[in-house]
C-alpha cells in the first residue's frame, strides 16, 4: 500500500492543507456571521430580527452543497452585474477557493447564530448590569464579562458545529477546489486504486476531527474552571 | 432570469423529488432497524459487545458522507475479488451504493443518539422492572426503550433533516435526485442561478413539512413534559 500512496504523499499533504484552511478560515467568517447573527436576534430593532430569522431558517433548510453552488455561480453572475450595472467594465472572478469559504462560512453562520444567542441568553442577567453599572462601554461589556462567560455555554455546541464544518468542506471538491478529497480522487483514478486513496482520506479526517476533540475536551474544561460540579 | 426553464422541466425536477423522498425514508427506514440493536450492544457493560460498535459509529461520524459514498462506489471496483462475486451487480450500481451508504451512516448517527437517551434511562425504571420480575428482554422491550424512543425524538428528527441534506450527495454520483436534476436542467440549458434555486425551494419545502411532522410526534410523546393548562 505504501508503494502506492507513497508517490501522491505529497498532494495528499497539500490537500491536506487545503482542507484546514478552507475549515479554518470558513470557521472565521462562520463566528462573525454567528456573532452578527446573534445580535441581530437578541435587539431590539424589529428589522434585524426578521432579516436575522430569515438567515437562518432558509441556511438550514437547503442542503450545503446546493447552496454553494449558487453562491459559487451565482455569486459569480450576480457580482458581475453589479460591477456592469456600477458602470464598470470590469469583470471580476471568484476563485474557489474564496467560494468555498464565503459559502461555507454564511452557511455555518447560521448555525453559529443560533448556538451564540443560546449562549448570551445564558450568562446571567445581573452580570450585564453589573457590567453597565460599572460604566462599561458595550464593547467593553462584551471583551470582559459576556465574552469570556458565555464561551462555555456556546463550546458544545460550536464544537458540533466545527465538526460539521470540518467533514463539509469535502463538498468543495465538487467544485473543483483541489483539497484533501479532490486531490485523493484524482491520485485514486490515475493508479485506479481508489479505495485505497479514499481510505487515507479517511484516516486523516480521523485523525483530524479527533485532534479537534480532545482539543474542545480541554478548551470546555478550562473555560468551566471556578464552575462546581456536582 | 429564465424561470420557465425551471417549469418547462417540472417533470424532471418532480422525478428528482420522488428519488431523493425514496432514498431518505429508505435509508432512514433500514438505518434505525440496524441503530437499535447496535446501540443497546453500544451501551452494553461487554467491551466486546460494544467496542466494534464504537469503531463503526467512530468511522462514520468521523469522515465525510461524500468520502464514504466515493469509498463503496468507486472504491470496491478496486479489488477483483468484489468485482467476481455475486454482489457486484449490486455494488456496480449507483443507487445500491448510495443507499448502502447513506443506510450505514444514518445508522451510526442514530445508535449514538440511541445510546444517549438508554444511558439516561431513569435507574430507579429499571430496578423497579426488575423488582417486577421482568427479564432482562422484557425491561428493555417494555421500560427502557419507549422511553429512550421519547427522549431521542428532538435530536432524531435534526437527524432526519441532516439525512436530507447529505442525500445531495447522491446527485453527486449520478443518481437524478433532486440536485442531480437541478444538475441536469443547468447542462440542458446553462441556467445555474434557476436551476439550483430551485432546488432549494424543493429541499426547503420537504425540510418544512419534516419539522412540521416532528412538531407533531413532539406533542403526542412529549404531553406529560408540556405545562398542564386548564
């Protein structure tokens, strides 16, 4: 077996690569959205609410893979008529790279919002007024006592969601991204040992989503650290 | 916009909602008829009982839905022995492959929630079944079950919803499900943008009426947790 993989080690590693940043970043944007997403819910503006609801319940309902490929195209098409529309002549060409990520990121967006507004609503009221008592600013609020406490009531949950994300950004190999599975797929039919490729790929998503828990495993204990247990 | 692509190929579309509807029960219905007995051995005190449970459930939840589909369908052609047996005519197929896959992965979702909600089985319903005279079988068939049956309802039906979603996975390789006829219509006519939303229309719809349904299940197994009102 070794023969075999041997040669393609190296655009199996590349791939390998790619698929971590392609999660990584996604994860990125995925937290902001989530954090826009959850604030959005939380206010009190009528407007950010519906648009907030909307976000997630039309993300949740189609599968990843059929929005991404209207981002993907339609992202595309839809950029391109702005910019024409702007009056510009320029065309303007997203790789698939940043398809994936905008994609996967706005999709997992929507899971996070729900997992963070779970978690603000969480933490203790009387914290926040503390906080407002003490005269602190809202960004302030949020760098030191709701940050910081609602991390562990959102770690569960954002670890579901990250591994989730991670085994989703398979999917950008329908693409045409060149990630672990598209590079393994193209080694797999030029030997037509393909079982053989797909079972490496598998072993390194093991070995990936299992690194990734025992890292949530640690990061949920230090974030309960001062929480008693029963 | 060219909407009447989209409904100048309702038929295909239709065929693609019928296939997808096909796969997903399928798979739903033979993944939880293998799930309950794998996840009363997953929650067996026998190691050897309920390791090789474990590494199944661990292999499945811990790659992508895409690798393992691309690992049965295009992976088992590899060896000569598979394609000289008598179940090769099986295993040539798209559609046997995806719903052998699509079946083992819904299965090992469902055993791990299964296990999740027998763990949680009240003690004192067991020691009092038993105080009853109950065999072993019988506390299982009459206690512990129905309850854990109750207590999974929520996270099955995200799983369900999750099935749907990895089910695109079969317009991947080839099958006419509802994004591989969103597929086709696009190469038939260069529409993505169309095409794929509609799609998403589709999946969102069955996604509605699979909430709905749940709701439902929710409120007749989930009466005695609902506040009394008078």
């Amino acid at each position: 077996m070794l023969e075999i993989v041997g040669p393609y080690l190296p655009l199996i590693l590349k791939g390998t690569w790619v698929t971590i940043a392609v999660s990584l970043v996604s994860l990125a944007v995925a937290c902001l959205l989530g954090l826009l997403g959850a604030w959005a819910k939380l206010s009190h503006s009528k407007l950010a609410n519906v648009v907030a609801d909307a976000y997630t319940t039309l993300v949740r309902g189609v599968p990843d893979l059929v929005l991404m490929t209207i981002i993907f195209f339609g992202g595309q098409i839809g950029i391109n008529s702005l910019v024409e529309a702007m009056g510009w002549d320029i065309y303007i060409e997203i790789d698939a790279f940043t398809a994936g990520v905008v994609s996967i990121g706005f999709i997992y967006g929507a899971y996070m919002t729900e997992t963070f507004r779970g978690a603000i609503l969480a933490v203790p009221k009387g914290q926040i007024e503390a906080a407002v008592a003490c005269g602190m600013t809202r960004p302030t609020i949020f760098r030191r006592v709701l940050g910081p406490q609602m991390m562990r009531f959102a770690l569960p949950s954002f670890g579901n969601n990250w591994l989730v994300l991670l085994k989703t950004t398979a999917l950008v190999s329908v693409l045409g991204v060149q990630e672990l599975v598209y590079n393994a797929f193209s080694a797999g039919r030029s030997t037509r040992e393909m079982f053989t490729f797909m079972l490496v790929v598998c072993v390194i998503y093991l070995i990936l989503t299992t690194i990734s828990t025992t890292a949530l495993r640690w990061a949920e204990h230090r974030y309960s650290v001062g929480v008693r247990r029963a | 916009m060219h909407w009447d692509v989209v409904f100048d190929n309702w038929p295909l579309l239709l065929q693609g909602l019928w296939t997808t509807l096909v796969y997903v029960s399928a798979s739903l219905v033979l993944g939880l008829m293998l799930a309950i007995p794998l996840s009363i051995m997953r929650s067996s005190s026998n190691r050897f009982l309920s390791w090789p449970v474990w590494a199944f459930t661990y292999f499945f939840r811990g790659t992508p839905l895409l690798v393992q589909i691309y690992l049965i369908y295009y992976g088992l052609g590899q060896f000569e022995s598979v394609r000289e047996s008598f179940v090769w005519p099986v295993l040539r197929e798209a559609s046997w492959c995806a719903l052998l896959g699509f079946t083992l992965n819904t299965a090992a979702y469902v055993t791990e929630i299964l296990r999740g909600s027998i763990q949680a089985t009240p003690y004192g319903e067991v020691e009092a079944a038993t105080a009853c005279g109950m065999s072993r079988a019988q506390t299982y068939r009459r206690i512990i079950m129905p309850g854990a049956f109750r207590r999974a309802l929520p996270a099955y039906g995200n799983e369900v919803i999750f099935m749907l979603h990895g089910s695109v996975v079969a317009g991947v390789i080839t099958i006419l499900d509802i994004y591989g006829a969103a597929k086709k219509i696009n190469a038939l006519t260069y529409t993505y943008f169309e095409s794929m939303l509609a799609a998403a229309v589709l999946y969102m719809l069955i996604v509605y009426v699979i909430t709905r349904v749940f709701k439902r299940a929710e409120l007749r197994w989930h009466a005695h947790l609902r506040p009394r009102t008078e």
